[in-house]
C-alpha cells in the first residue's frame, strides 16, 4: 500500500541553524501539506501546496519558513533560523482527487 | 472560520465496553469531517471521514462516527473496545473542497483497562 514517508525521523539542531526536512508524498498525489504538532497540543496546519506554488498557509508559516518541491517525487519545508519554540512533530500530509489525506509518521525537530 | 472541540482529553474504558469519543465542530459551510487516530510514535492514521450522504459512516477497526447537523457534532464510536485500540484520536474538519487544509480538535487519548 502506498505511504508518505518522511525523514530523517528525528532531526537536533541548535538555534539560528538551518534545518530541511524531506518528505515523499504518495506518487500520483497532487495536493502536498505540512503541519507541526508541538508536545502536548493539537496538530497545527501550516502550508499547503499544488501546481508547484503555495495554495494557503497558516499564520505560523512566516518568512522563515518555505517548502519545494525540487524534483517530482520529494516535497522539504526548510526552516532558515530555528528558534527554541520551532521544537515539534513536522507531518507531511497529501491528497489526490479527494478530501482524504494521508499522513507520514513524522520528523521530531529538537531545537537546543 | 472553522474550529472543533473534542470533550475529554482523556478517556478510560474497561475492555469489551463501549467507546464514545465527542468531537463537536464548528463551520460556515457545510463540512468534511474526519477522524485520525494516532498509535504511539506514529503517523495520523485516516479511521473514517464524513463528506456527504450517509450521516453514519463506518471506519477501520469496527469504529464508526454519525454527523448531526443540528446539534454540530461527529461523536465517534465502538461497541466494544480492545486493548489495541488505546491511542490518541483526533476530530478534523475541513471545507468541501479538494485541497482544503484540516483544523483539528486537541485531541482525546483513549486508555483501555483489562
């Protein structure tokens, strides 16, 4: 069965540092996602993507942030200057033709 | 705008006993409504989603969900829980349309006892 898979699973990194974290949507999916679940709250939206641009993004997704799609199978969120608060579980999430989305199992971003 | 409010952080049910997870939302549409469950140290996993149709849907696990327009809500249930069915379960709510993002509810960890 297709999945989204995601890494690396866990990233650390110190403040100010630039991290990439990579994801690869399932093939024929067209509607790309990311959303952050920091410990112990709910599951945030950050940005959605089709067509190779932005669709929405969450007020979270400031300059900071920005996502690619580089090639025609992966899909990264880069965060330029982590900051402590940055610390989460990263999903990537993708749809096709239908509301239904399905998750990969995470990368867990640790800022120092 | 949209919001959902799940009533219980946590839920305990003894097993073989029924699961009643309450998920109330909020919408200026008519919504898609989804339940994902989350197992320790992984992904969101898709139990069942309400689109349109049917008001109750039945999902993966012997899990199944009734939307009530009238009263905002997309409860989810089970008659009889298992021990593998300990998880946290998250509502979610999106727009009728392709692409839409998901505002989920803080979601509910369900304990099963033996």
């Amino acid at each position: 069965e297709p999945e989204v898979t995601q890494t690396p699973s866990h990233q650390v990194t110190q403040m100010g540092q630039e991290v990439i974290l990579r994801c690869v949507p399932i093939s024929n999916h067209l509607y790309f996602y990311w959303y952050r679940q920091i410990l112990g709250q709910k599951v945030e939206f950050l940005v959605s993507f089709y067509n190779n641009e932005i669709s929405e993004k969450s007020e979270i997704f400031d300059d900071q942030f920005s996502v690619e799609r580089p090639d025609g199978s992966n899909f990264t969120l880069k965060i330029r200057s982590t900051k402590l608060e940055d610390s989460a579980m990263y999903f990537c999430a993708s749809s096709g033709g239908t509301s239904e989305q399905y998750f990969g199992p995470g990368t867990r971003l640790t800022v120092t | 705008a949209q919001s959902v409010t799940q009533l219980g952080s946590h839920v305990s049910v003894s097993e073989g006993a029924l699961v009643l997870l309450r998920c109330n939302y909020s919408s200026s549409v008519p919504p898609y409504l989804f339940w994902y469950v989350q197992y320790p140290n992984q992904g969101l996993q898709l139990l069942l989603k309400y689109t349109t149709g049917a008001t109750l849907v039945k999902g993966i696990n012997g899990f199944e969900a009734e939307f009530k327009k009238s009263e905002t809500s997309f409860h989810l249930t089970k008659p009889s829980a298992h021990m593998s069915d300990a998880a946290e379960y998250f509502c979610a709510v999106s727009k009728n349309n392709q692409g839409g993002k998901l505002i989920f509810g803080q979601g509910t960890e369900l304990s099963v006892k033996p």
